[in-house]
C-alpha cells in the first residue's frame, strides 16, 4: 500500500473529524463539539533557549471534557515561539470546531501581558505570532486570556514534554 493509500485509509477508518496527514513529530485527538463554548490551555517549551522545542495545547468543553489536544515538535527554536506556537494551534483547533466563545489560560506571563498590550513584542521573529494570535482572538465572539500556574497548566505541558521526550528517543535511537 502507498503512503497516499495508507492515509487515505487510514483516514476512512478514523472518520472525517481527524485531519490528515500530521506534521511529522505531531500529535492530534480530537471530536466534534456541538457546543459553542470552551477553555484552551496552551503551552510550549524548549530544551535549552534556543533548544530542541515543542508545544501541546487541549482544549475543553464547558463540561471539562478534553474535545481536542494537539502538540508537535518544533525543531530547535526559543520558548517563545514554543509558547506562541501552542497558542495559535490551539486556536486554529478551537476555531475549526465551531468555538465562538473561548477561555484560554496560559502559564506564560509575558505571551499573555503581550496579548492585553502591556508589554510590547520587541523581538521581530515574535511579531508576525503575536500578529497571528490576536488576529485569531478577534474571530471570537468572546475571548479571554488569563495567565495561571504552570501546575494548572499540567495537561498542556504534559504533551510538550511527551514530545520533546518521544523526540530525544527517537534522535538517541538513530544516533543523530
């Protein structure tokens, strides 16, 4: 079987909500949600700054049910562009599933004082993110960030380290 039938199939099996192929080094579990409202915890980090990087983001109902993650190695970068990254996948995912309300929590301080205008993007490879992400917020009927603990972060930074831990495996296992 090609790689074109085996997606294709692969596809057919898992049913139309899942969108294909993945990124390399990416990760996705997601359903539908009839509901219009829903929380998104996003994350992102590096080993090293810069160093190999990732992001997870998860998004949930008004009931706290998971209805999608996602996460995906980033090569080697900052953790800012980790932490933006996570952000605008998570809303993308968030926008894709028909969220017009969206609560999004976020343990970085700086992405979030950035997002209300209180500070300022300075570094010119953060701008064109932080472009994208508040234009993303804007397609919202209502959007909300607030920055919480990394400890209420937890799922999020789960998958990003799941990731960079999957990613080191697979380098240690090829020798790269």
């Amino acid at each position: 079987m090609s790689d074109s039938e085996t997606l294709l199939h692969a596809a057919e099996v898992l049913g139309s909500g899942w969108d294909l192929p993945l990124p390399q080094g990416a990760s996705r579990r997601s359903r539908k949600v009839d509901d219009v409202k829903a929380t998104l915890f996003a994350d992102g980090g590096s080993r090293g700054n810069p160093g190999p990087a990732a992001y997870g983001a998860v998004l949930y109902d008004e009931d706290g049910v998971v209805i999608h993650e996602a996460s995906a190695y980033l090569g080697t970068s900052t953790n800012n562009v980790a932490e933006w990254s996570g952000l605008i996948a998570g809303l993308e995912a968030a926008l894709e599933r028909g969220i017009d309300e969206i609560e999004v929590r976020l343990d970085s301080e700086l992405v979030v004082r950035q997002l209300s205008g209180a500070y300022r993007v300075k570094q010119a490879h953060l701008q064109p993110l932080h472009a994208k992400a508040k234009s993303l917020l804007r397609r919202f009927a209502q959007a909300h960030v607030a920055h919480v603990r990394r400890a209420e972060n937890k799922d999020a930074d789960a998958l990003v380290n799941q990731t960079l831990d999957a990613h080191a495996d697979d380098r240690r296992q090829t020798g790269a």
